[in-house]
C-alpha cells in the first residue's frame, strides 16, 4: 500500500492527493454550511446534473479503487502497456455496475421496472459505455503504451473526457424520457 501511495501523479504523490481531496471535501462542507439556503435551491433547480457529478465521482472512486492498486501490482512493471489495458477493462467493469444502479435510479430517475424497459436501458447502458470504455482505451494505448506519457496522468486525463461523454449518452440515449412522461 505504501508504494501506492507514494506513486506519483502529476508531480505529487497519490498520499499528498488524497490529503488535497479531504482538504477540498471540508471546504466544500464549509461552504455548505455558511451558505446552505442557495446550496439547496442550487441543487434542487440543478438536481440531475448535481447528481450526475457526485455519482460520477463516486464511480470514478470506485473505478480507480480498482485500477491503482491493480496496476501497481508488484512485478507487472515491465509489462505496463497490456497490464494497463487489462487492468482498466477490469475498473471498468466495476465502474459500469456501479453507474448503472445509480444512474437509473437516482440521477434520471428511471423507475420503470418491467423486463423489457430494464434490457433495453441496460443494453444501451452497456452499449455506450463500451463506446466510452474504447475511447479511454484508445488514450491509454497512445499515450502509455506507445508514447511512454505517465499511466497515471493519463488515466486521470481519460477518466474526465469520458464523464462528460457518458452523461450526455445517459442523458440523451440510455434515460431519454418521452415527451408524454414529462407533462406531468
């Protein structure tokens, strides 16, 4: 764990990054405490978005609790082009279980239980995340594998471009709703 945590990234090491992040997370609980009333009115006009971020730096959380210590196994240095690749599908298997459940049922609000409404949401749930998941792949191929650039950085680096492309697959594709279930 140790050697985990003194990998670095972006000149810092992970343990130095994760001190930012609680630092960062208090500030926040601050702020939202001294300006709770336009906090909650904020959040209540921006619910799906608000949502969308906080589960998805959830999954991300979820994604690189798998990745890192995967990745900085120890003795799979020399094989980090594959071993990165590999490594990532696996997070990314994790990752996608995770933004599936809340996705559905928290951010878009997509109760509709029946078998046919639950395949066709998660195919297409799947679907485009495997489109996502080919494009972070293609990243770290380029980056890591054949350009040597840090596996870390990079992963960071692909992990935000494909946020932003699974909220708009999710908001316009997986979860679109019909315009007769939004007059309401």
């Amino acid at each position: 764990m140790s050697a985990f945590l003194n990998e670095a990234v972006f000149g810092l090491k992970i343990g130095t990054w994760l001190i930012i992040a609680a630092a960062v997370l208090a500030v926040c609980g601050l702020l939202y405490l001294i300006f709770r009333r336009k906090c909650n009115a904020f959040i209540k006009k921006h619910r799906e978005i608000v949502l969308y971020i906080v589960f998805g730096v959830l999954t991300t959380l979820v994604n690189y609790l798998v990745y890192y210590p995967l990745v900085n196994l120890p003795g799979m240095a020399e094989h980090v082009g594959w071993w990165t690749l590999v490594v990532n599908v696996i997070a990314w298997a994790a990752a996608v279980a995770f933004a599936y459940v809340t996705n559905k049922f928290f951010v878009f609000r997509s109760n509709d239980k029946s078998t046919g409404t639950v395949v066709r949401e998660l195919l297409l749930f799947v679907g485009a995340r495997i489109a996502s998941l080919l494009i972070e792949e293609a990243i770290l191929a380029v980056f890591v594998t054949a350009l040597g650039f840090n596996k870390n950085a990079v992963k960071l680096i692909a992990s935000v471009i494909t946020v932003i492309l699974n909220y708009f697959f999710s908001k316009l594709v997986v979860f679109r709703k019909n315009k007769k279930k939004r007059i309401r």
